[in-house]
C-alpha cells in the first residue's frame, strides 16, 4: 500500500469526496420490497407451509398401549426422563456443568413438578371412574410415602426385567399401581389426559410444560421425530416436516452434535455434557462473529483473499488498479 | 440555549445525520455491485415478515390451522422468514469480503452481527409457537440446551404462551430497534470506501 496505515484509516472514514452517481435509494427500496412480496407470495401459492398435526396422548395410548402404560408406572416410581431430570423441575439431579459452573443446578428449581401427583394422580382423580379403579386410588392415597414408593419400584423393577413385555410380568406386591396405570391408559385412549395433564385443576392455563414433558418420557414422539428424520444426531435440528427447509441458519450448532466427542454420551465430561459445551461453544462463536473487525488474522483475510476485486470490479477497472500490487 | 439538552441532542443529530445524508440522492461511484441490493433484501423481507406476522397475532395461533386464509398468510410469513436468513447471510459474507467495518465501521458490522444472532432468536420462538409436530418436537429437545445452562429457569420453551409473548412482542421490537441503529449507522458513516481506495487515485477527486 502507497500509503500508511494511519492515512487509508482517516480516508476510509472521511466523508467521500470523489466522484458520485445519481442513486434513487428510495427506488430501490420499493422495488426490493415489490420483489420480495412477488417472491413470497409466488413460494407460498406453490409450496405453503409446513403444517403436521400435533400428536396426542389419545395417539400414543391407541397405537403404543404398553408404551404408554410402563410410562405411566415411570412416572409413579419416579424413574421417568422427568422424574429424574434435575433443574429446573426437581432436584433428582444436579443436571450439567461445564468444569466447576454448576448453571443447572445454581438456576434452581423454577418449574416444580411431581411426576406421581401432577402427571399421575390429579389427572385420573378429574375422572368418572370403575370401582376397581376409584378403590386403587383411595388405596394409594391412604398409603404411606414409603409403601407407594415400594409398590412403585417393584411393578417398574419388575417390568424393565421383561423389556416392557406386559403380559410376562409376575405377580408381586405391586399394590394399586397396576390398577392406577391401567386408569391413566384408559383416560389417555379416551382423550382426557391432553387437556387434564393441561389445567392442572384450573381454568386458564397457557403452559404445556408438563404434556411435553411427560410426552416425551415415552417413545411416541421419539419414534414420531426418528420417522420425520428431526432427530438431533443426524442434523435433525436444521429440519422440518415434509419438504420444507427448517432452520437450516443452526448449521453450526448443529454441526457440534454430529462429531466426537458431542454425540458420545458415555464420554466424560464433555459428551455427557454436550448440550452445555455446544452452547458455551456457540456462545463464544456468536461473540467472535460481533468482534470479527478487531480478531487479528480473521480481520486481514478479506484484504489478501481478493474478492473484493470482484466486488468493486468497475472501480479497479476505472482507477486502473494492478492485478498484482506491490 | 446551547446547555439545553433539546438543543444539545438536536444539535447533534444535525451534526452527524442530516436528511441529505439520511436520504441522499447520489452515492460514491464505486457503490456499483450487486452485494449492494442485499442488505435493501433483507430490510424488504425483514417488512414483508412484520407486515404477515402482524395479520397473524391478530387472529390467534390457532387460526392458519382452520382457515386458508391464515395458511395462506402462515406461508406468507414463513417463505419471508427463509428470505430474510438467505438475503442476510449473503450480505454477512459481502459485508465480510469487503471489510466493510473499515473507517469507523465497527459498530454497523457488531449491530450487523447482533441483528443475525436477536434473527435467530426470534425465528426460533416463531418454530416453537406453531402449535403443530414440529414444536412440540422442537420444545421438547430443546429444553435440554436451554436448562444445561440455568437458563431453563426462566426461558421455558416448553410453555407456549411465554414463547408466544415473546415472539410476537419482545424480540421482534428489539430486532426491529438493532435493524433501524443499524441502517441508520450506514447512512451515518457512508458506503464504506474499496479495500484499495486512495486518495492519489483518479476517482477520490471530482
Ligand atoms: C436484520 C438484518 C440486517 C439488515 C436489515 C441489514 C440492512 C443493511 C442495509 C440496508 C445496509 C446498507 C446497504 C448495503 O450495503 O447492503 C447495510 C449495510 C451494512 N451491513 Fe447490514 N443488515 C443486516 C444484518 C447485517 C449483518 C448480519 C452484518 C454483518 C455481521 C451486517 C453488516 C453490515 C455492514 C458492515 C454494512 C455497511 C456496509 C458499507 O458501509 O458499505 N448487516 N445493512
């Protein structure tokens, strides 16, 4: 460069002097705007937009009984995906970290939920119910902490031991909780459970923490995201249903999860704390992108890498810039 | 008068946005390629996404899954969604190639940046509030980032209608108030000048 440093800062930085062109930035303004309409409503006339149904419990407990039945007792025994989270829903776990940062577990317990009451309990109680059913639970309700829970862990013990095979499970001191998982399945085949698991009791409500949540506890929707192809581990958070692009902007956050050691869970520390280490990673990458004008190396590419003559081809042309400088 | 602040402010704003710079009829001639248009794009497809979203939050989440219409308008919004990343990130990469936080630039490139990073934010709730498949999928996995890093605690994307306040009211206005720093940083500044532009050279004079 013929010139210092110093001076192509001051001149980058002056208002231009030189010579300008007429330019109608209010034209080009609307007519970007008239394109971008002509374009949206040309795409939306021909491909819409993605709109599959949302699944119910109704779905899981007709097509997937036994599913949603052993979900049920998870839920009773308290060793569900819910029931042993951890923050913000209960304190089953200290959750993720990353080195000595404890986020999860510091953040507190900010959603309470009790998988046996909330998703179990007060949900069949809305119910009109069977003798067997309505003794089941007064049987429940009139136990103490330590017997629900040895009934519980024993009917779940004992199914986990048959693969979820119901019809193998032996006898045992199992109590009610058969009795009480078969009501919720009833209640779910019927279509109560959606709304029940919804209000929790109350009239308005606009939080579906704990449906998803005990959605997902079983393998209805995962099955339902492996067939849609969404899941996580094959870049399934870029996607969307039928044909439509997804979210393909989250390529990079996406990428972390497709490599090792992030898509290892059994690695420690940081596979088993992938979620945590990508949004640190991504974090910082966001950060650099905002800094990228003072990173030194990232800063200076777009002077050697000489796009720039592509860009401004008509100026080095008219100022006869050399191909090769100096 | 000068102490007021009225006339301190206005004083200001004369100073380094006047309406001839503000809304200039002629531009440096080297402002003459195509990477040009994509940032005008994006602020068009940024319009088209305000303008559907706003026909959208009048009738409800609900209503696109009844009504053609409101597919009709659904679809509208989500075509300008994938628009306004497509136009963006080819602009980013422009913006990239031409160096273009040059001379003082540095805060049009980070509100730049921060606009892409408050987009992806915004765009994500919108996924989360379709009440269709796709978000209750999408919540559900989700979760786990959000909650690894006690953030969960208070950004539920599990519950609707916090994510549907958020995505119709809170980020689209701070999107909105980065977008309009941003393009009026611009007009501030000027086009920024080629990577090889000198004052010796034919075109730096009259
Ligand atoms: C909401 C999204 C955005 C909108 C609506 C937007 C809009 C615009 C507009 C209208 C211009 C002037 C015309 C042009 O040079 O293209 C501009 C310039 C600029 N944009 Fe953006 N932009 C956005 C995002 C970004 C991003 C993500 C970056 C980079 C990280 C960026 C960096 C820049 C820079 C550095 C300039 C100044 C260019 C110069 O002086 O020649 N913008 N933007």
């Amino acid at each position: 460069m013929s010139i210092s440093k110093e001076a192509k800062h001051d001149f980058d930085a002056a208002p231009w002097a030189g010579k300008t062109k007429r330019y109608d930035i209010v034209k080009e303004g609307s007519i970007a705007v008239a394109f971008v309409a002509i374009l949206a409503i040309v795409l939306s006339l021909l491909m819409g937009s993605p709109d599959e149904t949302p699944l119910t419990f109704k779905g899981w407990a007709v097509s997937n009984a036994d599913n949603f039945y052993a979900t049920a007792v998870q839920e009773l025994a308290g060793t569900s995906g819910t029931a042993t989270y951890g923050g913000p829903y209960n304190k089953a776990s200290d959750g993720l970290n990353v080195g000595p940062f404890w986020l999860q577990k510091w953040a507190g317990v900010t959603h309470p939920i009790d998988t046996v009451n909330e998703f179990v309990i007060a949900p069949l109680s809305t119910q009109v119910m069977s003798t067997e059913i309505a003794s089941a639970l007064a049987t429940w309700k009139a136990a103490s902490d330590s017997q629900k829970q040895a009934w519980a862990t024993a009917y779940d013990d004992a199914i986990t031991k048959v693969e979820g095979k119901l019809s193998a499970v032996p006898a045992g001191a199992y109590g009610p909780v058969p009795a009480l998982a078969k009501g919720l399945t009833d209640m779910a085949k019927g279509g109560a459970l959606d709304a029940a698991l919804l209000s929790q009791g109350g009239f308005f409500q606009t939080d579906n923490t704990k449906q998803i949540l005990f959605f997902g506890d079983g393998s209805y929707l995962d099955d339902a995201g492996t067939t849609a192809n969404l899941q996580g581990g094959t870049w399934g958070m870029m996607n969307e249903t039928g044909r439509y692009p997804g979210q393909a902007w989250l390529w990079l956050y996406s990428f972390w999860y497709q490599i090792p050691p992030f898509n290892n869970e059994e690695s420690k520390p940081i596979g088993a704390n992938a979620d945590a280490y990508i949004m640190y990673i991504m974090g910082a990458l966001s950060l650099g992108l905002i800094l990228i004008p003072i990173i030194p190396g990232v800063k200076s590419l777009p002077m050697r890498i000489p796009i720039h003559r592509g860009i401004w081809r008509q100026y080095y042309q008219a100022n006869g810039i050399n191909r090769r400088k100096k | 008068m000068s102490e007021m602040w009225t006339a301190k402010l206005r004083n200001k704003w004369q100073k380094n946005l006047p309406i001839e710079k503000l809304l200039p009829d002629d531009q440096p001639a080297y402002v003459a390629s195509w990477i040009y248009v994509f940032g005008v794009l994006t602020l068009s497809a940024l319009a088209m996404i305000i303008a559907s979203g706003i026909v959208l939050a009048f009738e409800g989440p609900a209503w696109y899954h009844v009504s053609d219409v409101g597919l009709f308008t659904n679809s509208m919004h989500f075509w300008s969604v994938q628009m306004f990343f497509v136009f963006m990130v080819i602009h980013l990469w422009g913006k990239y190639w031409m160096a273009a936080w040059r001379g003082n630039r540095f805060r049009t490139w980070a509100t730049g940046a921060i606009a892409f990073v408050a987009s992806i934010a915004t765009a994500f709730t919108g996924y989360l509030v379709q009440t269709n498949f796709d978000s209750q999928w999408i919540s559900f996995e989700a979760k786990d980032g959000f909650n690894s890093m006690g953030i969960g605690a208070f950004f539920n994307v599990t519950n609707l209608g916090q994510m549907l306040l958020l995505h119709v009211a809170f980020l689209p206005l701070i999107l909105g108030v980065i977008t309009v720093i941003h393009v009026l940083m611009v007009r501030r500044r000027g086009v920024v000048p080629p990577i090889d532009a000198e004052p010796s050279l034919s075109e730096a004079k009259r």
